[in-house]
C-alpha cells in the first residue's frame, strides 16, 4: 500500500469519525428544565431526574429559580417566553396551565400520555388539571394532600384529651389542652396558612361536593350561605386557641411547636412531615397524622407538575417526550416523592418503602378518586386563578384577624370579591 494510499484512507476514517460525532451531538437534545426546587429533598430529587434523562442520551441544562414559592420563577419564564425563547419544560402546576395553553405555546404530550396509558394511570380530575382542550400538555409530578391534622400525642395524653375526627371533638381537647397551660393549636398567621386551615373547616362543615361549588365553580349562592356562614364561625373560632406568637409566623415553626410539645395541633399539608422526620420523629409515636375533622373520606390535593413547550427541534421534542416519561414513571414516582414527603400521583404504586401517613394518604387518594370526593385545594393554586385565590386569601385572612366583622359579613364580602377578580 502506498503512502499516498494511506492517507486517504486515514482522511477518509477521519472524516468519518468527525461526521460521526457530529451526529451523535446532533442527537443529544439540550433540555432545559425550569423549577424552583433547590433545597433539602426537592434537590436531591432533580439530581435523579437529571441522572435519569441522561441515561436516555440528553443534556440537562437547569434553570433553577429559588424563592417565592415559584412565583419569582414564573416571572423569569413570562420574560423568557415573550422573548421567543422558552425553555424546554418548566415547573407550572393548577389553573396557570389553562392561562398558558390560552397563549399557544404549550406542546402536545397525547403521543407520550396515549402511548403509557395516563388517562388510566391518573384519577380524572388529575387527568383534566393536566389537559388542555382535551390534550395532555402537562405531566404531573406528585400528590400532597393537605387536609392534614398534625398531633402531639404527648400534649394530648398531659392534658387528657383525645386527637379529634369531628369539630365537636376538636373544641373538647382544644379546650383541654389550652386548660392544661399549652397552645392547642399552632398556627402561623399568614394568608396562605389562614387559607390552608381555612379549606379544611369548609370541607369538614360543608362536604366534597359544597367545597366544589364553592372553590371550584365559585358558585356566589354557596360562598354566602348557611353553611359558609357556620364555616367562617368554626375558622375564626380556631384563633381562640392559638398564642400571642401566631401573627406572621412560618409554618415550619410551627410545626416545631407541635414537634417540641408546645402546641397539641396544626393544620397543614404533608410537607409537614418533613419536620417531623427531620427531628428524627416517629409517626404513629411521636406524632400523628390524621384527616381534619369532619374530613376522613375526602382529599384536598395540591400536585406539582410541568409543562413542556412548543418547540420546532425534533431532537428537543424527543427529549421533552423522554423527560414526561421519566417524571411519571414508577422508579422516579418512588424517589421523588420518598425524597419529597408527598405520595405518588400514579395509582396503586407500591408503597412498601413509605411511612404510615403516605401510606394512609396514598389508601384515601385512591378511594377518594373512586368517590369523587378527591378536589382540588384553593389554598395552593389548584382549584382558581391566581387572582381569585388572591381575593379570597385577603378576605378571609381579614375576617379572621377582625374581632368585629360577623361571619355574615365575611360572606357577602367574599362572593364580592371573587366577582371582582373574575
């Protein structure tokens, strides 16, 4: 063979290898992933999605925005898309999806959803939150319920009361423990808290279904009726049996009260738990978890989710469909939500790695979607637009700081308000 042989050939086999990996980064989609999840579990839990979108030969490229509860995420993607220049997927859950499919700019999961079965996987309601004009354009990434009572079982046994499962019972130990020198229920009085205790009364007085019309159809008859007006009397009751300490207090710190036996009870969702696991406590021991009164059969849910947006890129719409894969499929349903304190959103996944709330909470997840008596919470953005949960966070945290204001006025003023915000 002659030299000059040689080096065509070597040309030849390089240029091949440099067409080679020239395809091969062609096909490496760059997904970037817009969220708020920076911290303790929530992180830990994007570095396994991250891990396993990957494992599928893609790029993660994170665009993590911390603070606000999303909401400083969200103007940082409002920015980004009026510029023309969204990212890949971002973390956007409730009626929001609505607001940005009404834009035209969400992409279309049907061919991912049909080809996995989610209308199966997920309860309907879920499903619909999900879909827009019938089309999945989200993927949904966990369940936190947030009609949760949490309860020192050593407060209770000092002040010789018994964990409630109906407000009759819950103003008898309220009143036992508040005798016995401790705070009976802790509380930190900021508006979305105020709203958190304030859909779980409405639910325990009122039912599934006049939650519904009240918080999903805000329907006015019902947000000013009998049964509203007994609700708003039992929510500003509860303020009688917190502290001094409550005005602006974070949620966590309360829940270190309940933790460190200075409060017998709090309302809030499951991310609670993590407080409770975090200070090496034992459920069922230490603590308990417990439906708020009056709520045993029904479920408020607040869900996670992303949005995936409308990009011309086949690579880029390929990682998008591996990354709605990935996020609904039993091995990271499992991690994240291990990591994050939540249960699973797929049905019936195997709970043998949780503790006894998940797994209560995963059991009333199932039978709640069977009887329709799963809804959506007002309190975190599931079940109104940002501007009339807003109105109804400023109303009822008013009546509940006002020691003036009736409950009938808390009413009329609150059908008011949320006709305002339409």
């Amino acid at each position: 063979m002659t030299r000059r042989i040689c080096m065509k050939i070597s040309k030849l086999l390089l240029g091949a290898s440099l067409a080679l990996g020239l395809s091969m980064a062609a096909q490496a989609a760059q997904v970037e992933v817009l969220h708020w999840w920076t911290s303790g579990g929530e992180a830990r839990s994007v570095a396994e999605l991250k891990k396993m979108l990957e494992a599928k030969g893609h790029e993660w490229k994170d665009f993590a925005v911390a603070g606000g509860g999303g909401e400083s995420a969200m103007t940082v993607l409002k920015s980004r898309v009026v510029s023309g220049n969204p990212p890949a997927a971002a973390q956007i859950k409730g009626p929001s999806i609505q607001e940005w499919g009404d834009e035209g700019v969400l992409a279309d999961l049907d061919s991912v959803a049909n080809a996995e079965g989610w209308d199966k996987l997920l309860p309907g309601v879920v499903a619909d939150v999900m879909k827009y004009q019938g089309k999945y354009v989200a993927v949904p990434v966990n369940v936190h319920r947030v009609n949760w009572l949490w309860a020192n079982p050593a407060v209770f046994k000092k002040a010789g009361a018994t964990v409630p499962t109906t407000w009759d019972e819950f103003f008898v130990a309220a009143d036992k423990i508040k005798a016995a020198g401790m705070t009976a229920v802790a509380h930190g009085g900021q508006p979305w808290q105020d709203a958190t205790m304030f859909e779980s009364v409405v639910l325990g007085v009122g039912g599934a279904d006049f939650y519904k019309k009240a918080f999903v159809e805000l329907d006015p008859k019902v947000l000013n009726s009998a049964t509203m007006i007994k609700a708003l009397k039992t929510f500003h009751k509860i303020k009688g049996y917190t502290d001094a300490g409550s005005p602006g207090r974070d949620w966590n710190l309360a829940t270190a009260m309940v933790i460190n036996g200075e409060a017998g009870m709090q309302f809030m969702g499951d991310w609670a738990k993590g407080e409770f696991t975090a200070a090496g406590k034992v459920p069922g021991i230490d603590y308990i978890c417990i439906a708020a009164p009056d709520t045993e059969g029904d479920f408020t849910f607040n869900i996670d989710s992303f949005v995936m947006f409308d990009l011309d890129d086949k690579e880029l719409q390929k990682g998008q469909n591996d990354l709605a894969s990935i996020i609904l499929s039993p091995a990271f349903q499992e991690i994240f939500n291990l990591n994050k304190g939540s249960i699973p959103v797929r049905l019936n996944m195997p709970m043998d790695k949780f503790d006894g709330c998940a797994k209560l909470s995963a059991i009333d997840f199932v039978n709640t979607a069977e009887t329709n008596t799963l809804v959506p919470s007002m309190a975190h953005g599931m079940s109104t637009f940002p501007a009339t949960q807003g109105a109804i966070y400023d109303t009822i945290t008013e009546f509940y700081n006002s020691d003036s204001m009736t409950a009938e006025t808390a009413a009329k003023k609150l059908v008011k308000a949320v006709a305002a915000a339409k």
